[in-house]
C-alpha cells in the first residue's frame, strides 16, 4: 500500500487562500527572488564539489498555505536514517553532475516525482550526518501540492506529509535537545514537535535554515554547533 499524503496546519483544516495575508508572501516571487539573491553564492560554490550526498528541502503550498514537505523513510530499509523522517535525497551518483542533479534524481526516485532545475531556489548550507558524511540541502519551490501526482516508492517511503509554516512557526510547537559529551556541553539542536511525526536531527536543522531564509527574525535558531555562526 503507498504511503498517504497528510498536511498538518496545527490541528485545523488550510484556511482559505484569501485569508492568508502576509503568510501567502513567504512564497510570493519577490521573497523567491530575495532568497536566490541571498544563495547565489553557496549555490555556485557548493554545485562544483562532488558532494557526497544531498536532499530537496521541497516548499510546497496547500490550499495556498506555504509548507514544507516530508517523508518518512520505511523502517525496512537498513542503516541509521531507517525510520527517520526526512527530505527526499541520498547519496551522489556516478553520472549527477551536482548536489542539485543528485537531489532532484533522488526525488523521482523516491516520490515519482520529475522537479525542473528552474524550480530550484539554490543550495544552502552542508551539515554533516551522524555518519560524519556531508549532505547538501537543495532549496526548491514545487509549487501547489494539488496539482502534483506524487508515487512514493514503498521501498524506500512509508508516509508523506506536510508542515505549514504557520506550524512550524510557533512556538509551542518548537523544541530542542541539549547533547553532552563526557560530562561537557557539546551542541544544541532543534526538534519540531506535534505533527504527524516529530521532525529532528539533520532534517530539523535544514528545517532551521528554511526557515531562517525565508521569514528572517520571525524564527528564534535553536541550533548551536561548532563552526555554524
């Protein structure tokens, strides 16, 4: 059975488009434009190394309601990301020219799903995983939810769902660990909690750079690592 597709906007159902005001902005081409701006420089850097991994972090609407889109990994898949929620991606390939070409490759793998270089807003900042391996964030636009036909594959995915931005941005619905080693503070990430699944780890983070890009100082960073200013 194929994963469904579920969008959570805080326990309410999408309000009408003309009920939005400024939210329907965070996708609005002028934001689109500030953000390109704001990435040109880590996109032209970052598509000339053979990065070994990269995801779609995929800005979607829903009934005009700016979101992000998740997946969760099946449970029988092996590994350490097995079961975790994430962003359609993986590892580089052989004939992916760039971090974009992997991610977008990975993503009609996973989700059926052919997303046009032109959607793609620019790379953001690479962090590495759990494994110490580097991944890439891809920041893409697929525009309404509605009008796409999504196929995730059920090897690889087990559920697909949606966070607003109205969600994600408040704060009752943000959290975070604090992570010590030998008895020393270490790190501090962000964990996004009460939708359909909670939202942490390497996914959460490049949730934090989205958000932080798209509607700067409407979001407190919950991250604290090494090397990150």
């Amino acid at each position: 059975m194929l994963p469904t597709l579920r969008h959570f906007c805080h326990g309410r159902p999408p309000a009408p488009i003309a009920s939005m005001g400024p939210v329907r902005r965070y996708l609005s081409w002028e934001n689109e434009q500030r953000c390109r701006g704001q990435l040109e420089a880590s996109t032209n850097r970052y598509r000339q190394e053979a990065a070994p991994a990269a995801v779609l972090v995929s800005l979607c609407s829903v009934a005009g309601d700016p979101a992000i889109l998740y997946t969760l990994r099946s449970s029988t898949l092996t590994g350490v990301h097995k079961g975790s929620v994430s962003f359609p991606g993986g590892k580089r390939d052989s004939c992916d020219r760039d971090p974009i070409a992997t991610a977008l490759r990975e993503t009609q793998e996973e989700l059926g799903l052919r997303v046009e270089e032109d959607c793609v807003w620019g790379i953001m900042m690479p962090i590495p995983d759990k494994t110490k391996m580097m991944v890439m964030p891809v920041l893409a636009n697929l525009g309404p939810l509605e009008r796409l036909t999504l196929k995730p594959n059920p090897q690889e995915v087990e559920a697909v769902f949606t966070l607003s931005f109205r969600h994600l941005l408040q704060e009752e619905n943000q959290g975070y660990t604090n992570f010590c080693h030998k008895g020393t503070y270490s790190h501090t990430l962000p964990v996004f909690l009460h939708g359909p699944h909670r939202v942490w780890g390497l996914t959460a983070i490049f949730t934090e750079l989205t958000l932080e890009l798209l509607v700067p100082g409407a979001y407190r960073r919950r991250t604290h690592v090494v090397g990150r200013r």
